[in-house]
C-alpha cells in the first residue's frame, strides 16, 4: 500500500485530482498539503473527502497539513502547487514565477522524501520538471513530469470521432513541448493495428485543425470555465495508478532525456517512457525526418527557456 502526497492541493486542481488518487486501490493514505494559512480549507477539503470515500465504500486515510515534513515517507508526490494559467497567457510566461514557487518544494521533497517518485503538473511544465530535477538532488528516474500525455490522449479522442472507432483502437503520441511546438507522431499512429495512413481516408483527415484544437484545448476550457481540472485530474490518477500499479505502460510524459531520440536531448521534454514503480524511464525511438526536425525545435525551444529560468534562480 502507498502514500500519496498532493502540494497545492488547495488548487482546483489538486482538489479534484485527489479524488481518484483516493480511490486507487494501491493507495492507503492520502496527504493534501498548502501553504501555511491554509491549514482551515485544508481540512475541509481532508473532511469532504474522506466523506467521499465513506459514500464509495472506501478506506483511505485523508489527511492535511502544512509542515513540509508531512511529506515524509510519500511513495509518490503530485506537485501541483504555482500559479494557474490564465485566458491569453502562454505557458511560458510562467516560467520565472512558477520556477520561484517550484525550487524550494523540490528542496524539501529532496530533504524529506528523498525515496519518492514526483509528479510534476505545474506549468511550464517541461521547464518545472527540470527544476524539481536540478533542486531535488533525485534520480532523473524519479522526477517526470505531465508533459503530453493529455495532449496524446485529446488526439487520440479527435481520431476516433472521425474514424467513427472506439477510443481504445486507436493509438497515437504527440512527443516534445506541452505547448505551441508539440509534435504529433502519425508514423507512430494506428487504429486497430493498422498504421492510419494506410487507411483511405486518412487522405482527407483534417491534421491541421486537430492539431490546433489538441494546442487550444487548454486555453479553450480556461477561457470558457476558468480552469482546466478533470482532464488532467483523471491523467495524473492514471499515471499514480501506473506507477502503484507497476504496470510498465508506454506513456507520453515529460522526463530528461540524453540520447534516446536519434541522440537529441539533455533536457526534460515529452517523450514514450516506460512508468512502473521504479519510475520512468525513456524509451529509444526513431521517427520520420520531418518529425525529428520538428522534435529538434521544439527541444531547442525548451532547453534555452530552460537553461535560461535555471540560470536566474541561481
């Protein structure tokens, strides 16, 4: 059984992503952790919750705190603490802010915690997973971040609904920066097996507009209801479940990378990686080359913002 800790869990987001974390049948504790001055809303949100898993016949341990200490004997920590995007807003205009909030949880995590495994889900968050990395003291194994695999999992929706399939036969990954320069990889795409363009109609399939709802989708839901929650909540329920799980899934997720993508990387950026409870673990591909061009950049994209925020917090 396993301990998970949530930091910003007074977040719309890290509110409701405790919700299925708590139900994980591998997970006996639950711990929602605030900043201090928090510690009244903290414990409602622990009160509501363990009323939740009384009503779904569930017996996991809520509790809240404050003191960074708490934190202490976590199997897996959720980082969602930072300031939230807002409509307009480029995720990388949060970069310097976040990385402020960022480096000096990523301490304490390494003081405390020093064993977990970490979930970063603050945006940028190609750009915080290499913060918590550096400011952790961890293993590149233990840090990882969201990266695509949201992202991977609204382009798979978008396919199935034009090819008129159930969601589970189709298979796809969008690699590279959660954000503009995200690269969709259809030579790694298949519905039923079947590499999609070797099917007729992948022909008339609409790649640009897909691409830009899968970019906007973000923007969309903060514009029209201020926050983005149930999608990335059920993404990083399933990803503490994968971990628990030992499941050795292939997912999209942000994790450092040197070598594994025809030798492009020494950043953390969204790439395939093996998740089980060890952690994660980059997988070597090769793409086409007018996927590799567009990985390139959106790596050189990330590397310098990054190079750049951990320069300043020095």
């Amino acid at each position: 059984m396993a301990k998970v800790t949530i930091i910003g869990a007074t977040g719309r987001l890290g509110s409701f992503a405790s919700h299925p974390i708590a139900g994980i049948p591998h997970v006996d504790e639950v711990l929602l952790m605030g900043r201090p001055g928090r510690e009244n809303l903290l414990a409602g949100l622990a009160h509501d919750l363990t009323d939740s898993c009384a009503a779904r016949g569930i017996w996991t341990e809520i509790s809240s705190s404050t003191s960074e200490e708490d934190c202490a004997d976590s199997d897996i920590i959720v980082i969602t603490a930072g300031a939230p995007r807002h409509e307009g807003q480029d995720r990388i205009d949060l970069a310097l802010a976040n990385a402020r909030i960022i480096r000096p949880i990523a301490e304490s995590v390494g003081r405390h915690a020093p064993n977990a495994i970490v979930l970063m889900v603050s945006n940028p968050v190609d750009v915080m997973t290499a913060v918590a990395l550096r400011y952790s003291g961890m293993e590149p194994k233990q840090v990882f971040g969201l990266g695509t695999h949201l992202d991977s999992m609204r382009l798979k929706a978008l396919i199935a609904d034009y090819f008129h399939v159930h969601v589970s036969e189709v298979h796809t990954r969008i690699i590279g920066e959660h954000g503009e320069s995200m690269v969709p990889l259809w030579s790694a795409t298949t519905i039923g097996g079947i590499r999609i363009s070797n099917l007729p109609a992948f022909s008339g399939l609409p790649i640009d507009e897909m691409m830009q709802r899968v970019k906007s989708s973000g923007s969309f839901i903060i514009k029209n209801s201020g926050a983005t929650i149930y999608g990335p909540g059920d993404a990083i329920a399933t990803l503490v479940q994968t971990i628990l799980g030992n499941e050795n899934r292939i997912l999209t997720v942000s994790s450092y990378i040197k070598s594994e993508v025809h030798n492009v990387g020494d950043t953390c950026i969204g790439v395939p990686a093996r998740v089980n409870r060890r952690g994660v673990s980059p997988v070597p591909i090769r793409i086409e080359e007018s996927e590799l061009e567009a990985f390139r950049e959106s790596v050189g994209k990330i590397r310098g913002i990054t190079r750049e925020i951990l320069e300043k917090l020095e």
